[in-house]
C-alpha cells in the first residue's frame, strides 16, 4: 500500500530556499554544468531562480514548471515521466495542464510537510534530477 501524499506545509521561508538553492549550485558548479535551479514556495509561487553561466534560456520555464508540478501533485515529476514512458494509460498525463513529466523536479519535505518544491533544467533528465536531489539535501543542512 502506498503512503499518502505529504501534506502541504507553511511556504519554505527565504533562507531554507537559500540552502537548497547553495546546495543545488555548488554540485552543478562541481560538475561543470550549465543548469537554471528553481524552488517554488508550498502555494507553488517562486521563492528564487538562480540561471548559471551558460545555462540554455530555454530551461528558465522548464526548472520553474518541474518545481510547480512537483508541488502541485506533491511528488517527484519522475513518477510522471516514468509513467508516460510506460504507455497506454499513462499517456493520459500530456492532457493536463500544468504538468511537466520530466525528472528534475522534486518536493521539499520537512517533518513530513511539503513547503515548496525546486526544479531544475539544462542538461538531460537524470542530471537535472541529480542536482535537484543536491539540492533537497541542503534542508539536512539545518533545521528549516
């Protein structure tokens, strides 16, 4: 049986979104790859958008959209692109708006509530879902 979604929380405040946002930056920086990093408040509106040198402008919406979806349905937007990938019914999923099945989005869970969500774009799938999972991990940092 699968567990129920988290509930949604009070909105990520400024300096939890700045340690998930560090966090996410500095592995891309590592890594050398030009990514745009988005983290969405719990009601899905942008906290911060950070834009790497020569990241593609084209992911400025992508990150943004896979941070609001993530919050929206309150989970990965892996297990969207997972499921469009299967076929069949999971097709579904391209008829409703405001869904991006792309992974590299995930919700930002803290004492098991959802206070917001980041999204991240600029090289394939499992690299962005990579730096958004750096970037989840900085709420470990510290208390949030």
């Amino acid at each position: 049986m699968s567990q129920p979604p988290p509930r949604y929380g009070a909105p990520i405040s400024l300096a939890t979104a700045g340690r998930v946002m560090r966090a996410a930056q500095a592995e891309a920086e590592r890594l050398q790859w030009p990514m745009v990093i988005a983290i969405v408040d719990s009601g899905g509106h942008l906290v911060m958008l950070h834009k790497l040198d020569q990241a593609q402008y084209g992911s400025i919406p992508v990150a943004q959209a896979k941070a609001e979806t993530a919050v929206k349905f309150r989970r990965p937007t892996k297990a969207f692109e997972d499921a469009v990938a299967a076929g069949g019914l999971g097709l579904r999923l391209l008829g409703i708006d405001g869904l991006l099945p792309l992974d590299g989005g995930l919700p930002l869970i803290v004492g098991g509530e959802l206070i917001g969500a980041i999204g991240v774009s600029g090289m394939q799938a499992v690299q962005d879902a990579q730096i958004a999972q750096a970037g989840a991990d900085g709420l470990l940092e510290h208390d949030a």
